[in-house]
C-alpha cells in the first residue's frame, strides 16, 4: 500500500517524533493530560491499560500512540476493573505499567488498589478527578475523591497520593509517582483533577533517561521477583509471606503482614512527604491548599501581600468595592499588610504532619480551601489542634476564585464590609 | 512387575482408586492416613496392567506406580 | 507420593485445602501432566481467580497469580501482553468465569489472546458452603435456592463458542487422560482455549445436585451422563455433550494482530518486558 493511501486509511497521525513541537529551550506546551502521559514514558512505563473517561480519556489517546513508538504494550480494556487488574499482571511480567481514570472508574478500581497494595506491586494509578458522586460531572473539576484515594479499598493499607497543580507538576509528579512506587513497591496514585488535566501550560521535559531502582527491598514482606525468572513467584491477594504462601489463618502472622504493608510507608513519610512553603516566615495567616486550589489561593497570598503579578488583578472586588465603598475608598484600601502565607502539599498521603505543623508554628489561623465539602481540613484540624483551622469549601465545578479566598482572609481580619 | 505404593500422608480417603481400577488392585482396608481417613491398600499388585489411572485420578497425588525389575509382561 | 506430583507441587504447601475426593486434584493432575509433556516449566505462568479452583495452581512450582474474584482473565491479559512470548494457563471455576468474570470471558475471547481457560464447573459455589451457581441445573436445591434453582444453567463451553474461542473442548474428571491431552493442545494453540472440566464436589454439589456424595460414584456418573460427540454431532437425549468442539488455527491471535499493525505502522514491535 502507498505510504499517502495509508496515511488517509489511517486518519490524521500524531507525529511520533517527540522533538516536533518543542520550543528552542527544549520546553513544550502541553496540557495536564499529555504531560502525564509523556512523564511516564519519560519514566519507563512500558505498559498501560485503559477505559475512556472524561476527562482523562487524553492520557489514553495519546498512550494509544505513544506506547507502542516507545516500545510498549497498550490495550484498551472491557472497562476499569479489567484495567487495573491488567496493569498489575503487566508489572508481574516486568513491565512497569499504569492506568488513567476518573470519578466513577475510580470507584471500580478500588479492590485492585488494595490487591497491588497487599501483594505489593509497584503501579501507578491516575485519577483525573471529577465532580461526583455517581456520574456527577464529568466535564468540570473538583477534590471529592482526596478521602477515596486514601480509604477507597477494603481494609487497612497505606497509600501514596501526589496532587499535581500544574501541568509541570502532572509530568514531574507522574515521574515521581512511578519512583515511589518502585521504591515502597506499592501503588500511587496520581491524583489529578480535570482543571489541571485540561489546563495547556509551558513544560520543562527532562531527555535525561530516569533511573528508577526496583531491587528488591528488605522491608517489602511479599514475593518481590518478576515472573518468568525461575523464582516461582506466588502473588497471593489472601495475606501472605515472603513466599506467597497464605497467612490468612494464622492471626499473629497476618497482622505482622498488615502491620508492615502499612508501617513500610508511615515509616517512611519524611521521604515520601513533600509540600512547598510560600511567604510562610511571617505569616499570621496560612492557606493549605492541594492541586489546582494551590493556584488561586497563591494568586489571594500575592493580592493580600500586594506583590505586583500583571496576571492577577482583583477585578471583581474592585467592581463590588465601587458600589458599597465608593471609588475612592476601593482605590485607597491597602490589603498589602496582611501578613499571608501559603503551604502547597504535594504529597496528599501519607499526610504531610510533621512538615505541615513545623511551616504552620507560628500561625494564627489556617484556612484550607477545597473543591469539596471539607475533606482534606478533617487531616489539618487533626494536625493543627491549637489553631482556627477555617474550611472553605466549595462544590459545584468552579475553582475559587482568588477573590474568594482574599474575602474569606479579610473576614477573618475584620476587614470585610 | 509393578510396585503400588499408597503415601498415607497424602491420602484423604476419597476411594476413587477402588473404584476407577479396572483390575481391583486397591482394596477397603483398615490403616489410618495421617488424615485420620482409612487409606486404601494396593493388595493385589500382581494383577496391574500400568494403566496409571489410579495415578491420574488420584486427587492428592498420594499413588505412585513404579515398574520394577525386568518387564514381564 | 506420585513422583511427578512431587516434582510440580510445592509439598511444604501441602496439603491441599481441597476436601477428600475433590476433582480439582484431578484438573490439577492433569495440568502437571500436559505441562511436563510439552516441557514448558520455565515458560509458563498461572492465573487464577477466586474459589475452590482458584487454588490448584497455588501449590504448583511455577509463577502464580491468586488474583481477585473473577478477574483472572484481565490479569492474565497483562501479563501475556508484557511477555507475549510465554504461555498463560488460567485456572477458573464456574462461578469466578461465567458470573462475575463472564464480561472479561466475553472480551478475552472476543480479542482472542493467546490463554488457555480450565473452567473447573462443579455446579455449585463451594468454598462459601454450598450456594447457587451459574450453571447449577435448574431446580436443584441449593443454600440460596431453597425453592429450587429458577435460572437455566449456562453453559460454559457454549458460551466460549460463541463468543468466538477457537479452541473449546469439555471433558470431565472421569476422562483424565483426555483432559490432560486437551489442556496440552489449549496450551499449544495460538489463541483463546477454553476447557471446560466437569468436575465433582462430593461436599457441596453432592448432596444436591448430583444425588450422591460419593466422589466414586460421582465419577461413574459422569461417565455415564456424557457423550463424546465430534464437531456437529448431538448428543443422545439427556446427555451432556462432551468432546473437541473446536479447533480453529486460522484466526490470527491478538498479540500477533497487535504487532502487524504496529509493523505495518513502521514501528518495530514493542513488548512491554524489560529485557526486549
């Protein structure tokens, strides 16, 4: 067949070559979605399996191209469960693998989440959240799955979560995601939402090859050799030991198991937990915001320290400010001495503790700004007994806006009205 | 010649060799498996003819035929 | 012990959780025999899901996944689609295939991928006591259908036919020597393999649906039950076909569908395994 008949057969092809589209610094823009599937190719992943939904179904189209160019394999599923079990026989067979998802997809997973957590297998889960429940919405963007993420599977287990909340962030994080998950040989997901996954911003792609140790690791309690290599692995989902042989009867073993798949990461929070401190050392104010929210509430610390940002301007408080306080008082009022910081948690679970209560010392207030009904504040209030910890919640697909979290920090101050 | 043997700490005492032997080489007996189950007895080994469908169809493995010395058939 | 049992089982696993006259140590038998026929030890993996069947694989010397209800065909997927190279042996009972795997039995064999299905079917759920199955016979009485089954039976290697398997066979555990010899050519063949093994419960089907709880007597009954019938033929009236339904080596298998298109593309095939 000619090369041009094909081509028509085939439909517009995305171009394989991953120089096209780059800019002379080597950067590129790309949206969360794309730089999500590029970080794990950048990131070995060799195998991916998937179900399309909106709004992650473009990690998914891209991987259908993408995956093979690299050298891997990628099937589309019969739906989420067969998914997720696929990507954990994928990584049996010694192909790091992943799969993408949202809102209700996610729900399906949920049973392999435990199974690649008790069996300890290294896979990557993304969730591009949606607003929920059920069907809910699957166009607009919100924080509802932060506590399913976290609790979603049968059982006691502990999980990594990373919440990106930039499209730098979604292909830094993806790469991390898969380090993590070699590490502690467990699974982690990369808890994204539809505002980051749809969001086009410059990217800074890494051509380094990364390097990601997958020895076997002496705190993992469970068959840690791929197949095929003559160690008659036994991946058991009943509890189990070194061996894979079944534990599930004997309590004191079973618990030591439990025990350990949970210890292996709560051990080695300090390592795996990360957050990032703006404006925090005289702060008398602090926004703890996670994914997309860490954008307005970093765009509400600049408006209340007055930091010049040609981007942001509080347009709308202006225009509310003419009519209740006349235009000269909105000219005049000064929010520049408020005294606002912001701590950005990277790493959703395990919770940030000890970092979050050493950034927050010296506050006075907390307020966590969530696209939800007040989840992840529960985590704070627990952390930050002695401080106002103010939830700001909000549902329905709209982000804050930074003027929403400006107005909540003036309320707090007395400044409002 | 063939000889039967009967791992009393495999057997569970279903009896499926009694019955699927085409030549009756097993029999009831009254030696317990390490099971607590009554184990049966290859007693009549002369009559085996090697078909090893008691090897295949023992559940748990427990029957071995080995073929000794010079084939006499 | 059966010196061959010893060299693919893991004795220090022994025993086995499978109650006295189980035919589950038959199906196992009778894999250990097409396995060490075709010499494959090194090159084969099992995938199985949950129930009483689930766990004939977990005792073998080889690379076994005890994966979750119903899903043993998704994870074997990902793995044949990792190491396309290796051959997959799933071990599926009635329940975990047809019932809750049955939308991942559709696609499997829709797609087919190189896998080899025993469907252990005992007609029963055995391993939570003695509950309804997807292909218990209609009225038999079980612990959730105390008034009689109302469902009609599936039936399992019907079923894969339709769905376009290209090798289905059924046998049962009074036919060992076949099983084995099917299981060996579901392995050989380049494609979806379902076998279906009619297989006895003395403890939980016995009493019910069967009418004995001899496992002697259950085989005898098997044998008598059953009609080896050759592609197209019918079976008597009230008797169970049995046999090779199909042999289809001319439909191109998934794995090898993937990579001429990929070749077709100009990509060079790619495999997901770290040392391709």
């Amino acid at each position: 067949m000619a090369e041009e008949e094909r081509k028509i057969r085939r439909g517009r092809r995305r171009p394989g070559d991953q120089r096209i589209g780059r800019m002379e610094d080597g950067s590129m823009v790309l949206q969360g979605n794309e730089a999500c599937a590029k970080g794990a190719i950048q990131a070995g992943c060799r195998f991916f399996a998937g179900y399309p939904i909106t709004p992650s179904t473009e990690i998914i189209e891209l991987l259908a191209e993408e995956m093979p160019r690299a050298g891997g394999a990628f099937i589309q599923m019969e739906d989420e469960i067969g998914s997720a079990c696929s990507i954990i026989g994928a990584r049996w067979g010694g192909a790091r693998a992943m799969t993408a998802t949202s809102g209700p997809g996610f729900s399906l997973m949920q049973e392999a989440i435990g199974f690649a957590a008790s069996t300890e297998t290294p896979v990557v889960f993304i969730d591009v959240q949606r607003g929920g429940p059920s069907t809910g919405q699957p166009t607009l963007s919100s924080q509802q799955d932060v506590y399913q993420a976290r609790y979603g599977s049968h059982g006691d287990y502990e999980i990594i979560a990373l919440s990106p909340s930039s499209v730098q962030e979604m292909y830094d994080f993806t790469i991390r995601a898969f380090e993590l998950s070699e590490k502690y040989r467990t699974p982690v997901i990369l808890l994204s939402d539809e505002e980051v996954g749809h969001m086009r911003e410059k990217v800074e792609l890494r051509d380094d090859v990364v390097t990601i140790d997958d020895s076997p690791k002496d705190y993992v309690k469970s068959p840690q050799t791929d197949f095929f290599k003559g160690a008659m692995s036994t991946v058991e989902g009943q509890l189990h030991d070194e061996k894979g042989r079944r534990i599930g009867h004997i309590p004191l073993k079973s618990g030591a198991f439990v025990e350990n798949i949970c210890k292996k990461i709560s051990d080695h929070a300090d390592d795996i937990c990360q957050v990032k401190a703006y404006c925090m050392d005289d702060a008398d104010i602090a926004i703890i915001a996670y994914g997309s929210v860490a954008r307005p509430a970093m765009n509400a610390v600049k408006l209340a320290r007055g930091i010049k940002d040609d981007r942001i301007f509080p347009k709308f408080r202006l225009f509310r400010d003419l009519f209740t306080k006349g235009l000269t008082t909105a000219r005049n009022t000064d929010y520049s001495h408020l005294k606002v910081g912001l701590i950005k948690i990277d790493t959703v679970w395990p919770c940030p503790d000890k970092l979050i209560a050493r950034h927050a010392k010296d506050v006075k207030t907390v307020i966590v700004p969530e696209m939800n009904m007040g989840k992840y504040v529960k985590e704070i209030q627990r952390i930050l007994p002695d401080k106002q910890v103010i939830s700001l919640p909000k549902v329905g697909g709209d982000i804050h806006s930074p003027t929403d979290i400006l107005d909540k920090i003036l309320e707090e101050v007395g400044m409002d009205e | 010649m063939v000889k039967i043997s009967v791992d009393k700490a495999r057997c569970k005492g279903c009896n499926i060799c009694i019955s699927i032997c085409p030549k009756q080489v097993f029999v009831k007996s009254i030696k317990r498996g390490d099971y607590g189950a009554n184990i049966p007895e290859a007693k009549n080994q002369d009559k085996c003819i090697e078909c090893r469908m008691c090897e295949r169809m023992c559940p748990d493995g427990a029957i071995d035929v080995e073929h000794v010395g010079e084939d006499v058939k | 012990m059966n010196k061959l049992y010893e060299e693919y089982i893991k004795t220090e696993s022994l025993p086995t959780l499978f109650c006295p006259g189980c035919g589950n140590g038959i199906v196992q038998v009778a894999a250990i025999n097409a396995i060490d026929e075709l010499g494959i030890k090194d090159d084969i993996a099992c995938v199985s899901g949950i129930g009483c069947s689930a766990w004939i694989p977990c005792y073998l010397k080889l690379d076994v996944i005890h994966a979750m209800h119903g899903r043993a065909i998704p994870f074997a997927e990902g793995l044949k689609l990792a190491r396309p190279e290796k051959k997959i042996l799933i071990f599926s009972g009635d329940g975990d295939c047809l019932a809750i795997g049955g939308n991942h039995l559709i696609h499997g064999a829709a797609r087919n991928i190189d896998l080899t299905v025993v469907n252990v079917n005992n007609n029963i759920y055995g391993m939570t006591g003695g509950q309804k199955s997807p292909t218990t016979p209609y009225g038999a009485v079980t612990k959730t259908s105390p008034f009689g089954a109302a469902d009609e039976p599936m039936k399992g290697a019907e079923t894969a036919m339709a769905l376009g398997a290209t090798y289905v066979a059924r046998w049962t555990t009074a036919h060992p020597v076949q099983l084995a010899k099917a299981i060996k050519e579901g392995i050989e063949h380049k494609g979806f393999s379902f076998i279906e093994v009619l297989s006895q419960c003395p403890v939980q089907a016995g009493k019910n649906v069967m009418g004995t709880k001899e496992p002697a007597e259950m085989i005898r009954r098997y044998r008598e039950m059953t009609c080896v019938c050759k592609d197209g033929e019918e079976p008597p009236e009230g008797k169970v076909k049995i046999g090779l339904f199909r042999r289809d080596e001319t439909k191109v298998e998934y794995t090898e569908r993937i990579r001429a298109s990929y070749e077709e593309a100009g990509i060079a095939a790619g495999k997901g395994g770290q040392d391709g």
